[in-house]
C-alpha cells in the first residue's frame, strides 16, 4: 500500500465533506470551488500554518506529532474509527506498529477458542481476521452463512463472497448497507497492516473484478464494528434479523469473535432454533468431504 497516497486520499475526503458552517466559520462567498473545507480553513482549525497543513496532505505524517493529529482529527471532526485510522497511517509511514498491532504470524485458531466456539449452541459465532477471512466456525455459524460454504476456496471469505457472488445480494437483504460495511472495515485494516501482501491482493482482486468495490473503496471510509443487527435472507429459513457483537481478542491480536443472538420470545428467537434444527439435520450445503473450510474450528484453516 502507498502511505502517502492513502494520506492524501483520506484527508482530502474528510476535508470535502465538512462545510464552514459545520465547523462553525462564516461562509464568505458563494462560489466556492471545493464542496468542503479549504486547506486554510483546515489549518487555521487545527492551529497550524497553511503551508504546514498542505505538506500533511501531501501525504507527510511521518514528522507529525500526535498533538498535531489530535488537533487535526478535531478540526476535520474524524469520529473514533477516523481517528485511529489517522494515526495507524501515520505509523506506518513512520514504520512503527500501529496503535492496535496486528498478529504478525499466522492467524492460527487456538484450540482453546474452538472450545469456546462449540460451548455456543444457541449463538451462531466465527472467528474472524482483518481481511475478513473466517478461520473458525460453529455449526450454528456454519448453518447461517450456509452459502459462502457452497465453493472449494479456503478460508471463506466475506468481502469476496459479498462482491463476487451473485447470491449474496440475497443472502443480504440490505446489500448496499453490508457491503459498505465491509469496505469500510478493509479500508481500517489496510491502515492497520499495510505491509500485509494477501490483504493487498485481496483489495487488487477485488477493485478489479468489482466496480461497486472499487466505488465504495474510493471513499475512503472507514469504521469499528462492535455491536448493532443484521439481516439474513437464509435459503432455507428466509429472513431473520440477529444482533451481534464482535469482540477483539486482545490475547490473539488481529482476530474477532462475533456472535449472533435474538432475544428470547421474539420471532427471531423461534427462527433461531429453526435454524438450529436444519442444521441438525445436516442441511448445511457443505459437501461430504468439508473442503470449504472450517466447521468447528477444530480442523485446518487453510491458509492465510
């Protein structure tokens, strides 16, 4: 990835969607030729010199203090992702780990989190790394994402399934929301770890064979992911609405565990338990020799 481009890129999106008025300074003239903040309006917010704000924007943080990408993250109003997303950037330009360093080795599954995984028989739950491949899986799990397990690739990807599979737009009934998402949380990862060679070529792959990708990643946004819902429109049980929560891990950094579940009583709930009996009944479109990948968590994952 190219630091300095991606500098230029992020800043310069956030400065065009800030107006004067949001940043509370008078809008003098009608005619001006960018849709948001101007650099000296960006820099007189953040307290620095004009000529100092456009070497930042040019791509240069390495020198950067974080007081100064402090004040700059308040005078572009950068919400928490935005603002760790600046700072990761300026780390690796400066080439030191980022804020929340990524593993740097295999993102192996520990037996002890495959325990955890099978101990969850209510809750869907997989675990996940940045590029959002799934290295682990509950049958619960398993049984919802039912159509990424369809093709032989190893580990299952989201992002590819999302943008290179007919059936996800299906699958996910509010397309344009979900994979916006998932645009987002790639576009923090690469902050995160831009030395990372399969992330590079998954986002290759991706922009090039994806025209709704290579929209969506010009924007330049960027997320967290903790909690909210989601719906499904599963093949077997039509759609269901679950809330998540994804959880960090600190003790394996760069993988997530995130956990589906409805409120007992409610429809969701009862939807829930079907699932769990197709399931059962070992409905879940995975050929008899496993080749998708990984069931519990307890087989190989595939590579990296």
């Amino acid at each position: 990835m190219d630091t300095a481009h991606e500098i230029r890129e992020f800043l310069a999106t956030r400065r065009a969607k800030i107006t004067p008025q949001q940043a509370g300074l008078p809008a003098f003239g009608g005619n001006r030729r960018v849709p948001g903040l101007r650099r000296e309006e960006v820099a007189l917010l953040a307290g620095v010199s004009i000529d100092y704000y456009a070497r930042l924007e040019r791509g240069q943080l390495a020198g950067a203090s974080e007081e100064v990408l402090d004040a700059l993250s308040r005078a572009l109003q950068l919400d928490e992702a935005e603002r760790a997303h600046l700072h990761d950037l300026a780390a690796a330009q400066r080439h030191r780990p980022p804020r929340r360093a990524v593993r740097k080795t295999k993102n192996a599954v520990p037996a002890s989190l495959t325990r955890v995984l099978d101990s969850m028989t209510e809750s869907p739950a997989f675990i996940r790394n940045g590029r959002l491949d799934i290295l682990a899986i509950n049958p619960l799990g398993r049984a919802l994402y039912a159509p990424l397990f369809t093709t032989s690739a190893v580990p299952a990807n989201i992002a590819r399934f999302q943008f290179l599979d007919p059936t996800s737009r299906s699958f996910f009934p509010d397309w344009n929301t979900s994979v916006n998402t998932t645009v987002s949380l790639l576009r923090t990862e690469a902050g995160r770890a831009p030395q990372d060679a399969e992330l590079t070529g998954l986002i290759g792959e991706l922009v090039t064979r994806s025209d709704e990708f290579r929209t969506a990643w010009a924007k330049h946004n960027v997320r967290l992911h903790h909690a909210g819902c989601k719906t499904f429109r599963h093949p077997a049980i039509g759609e269901i609405t679950l809330d998540f929560d994804a959880m960090e891990l600190p003790a394996h950094p760069g993988l997530t565990l995130t956990a589906y579940s409805a409120e007992p009583g409610t429809p969701a709930h009862d939807t829930l338990r079907l699932l769990a009996s197709w399931a059962a009944t070992g409905h879940d479109h995975a050929p008899a020799d496993d080749r998708t990948g990984p069931r519990t968590g307890h087989e190989p994952t595939g590579r990296n």
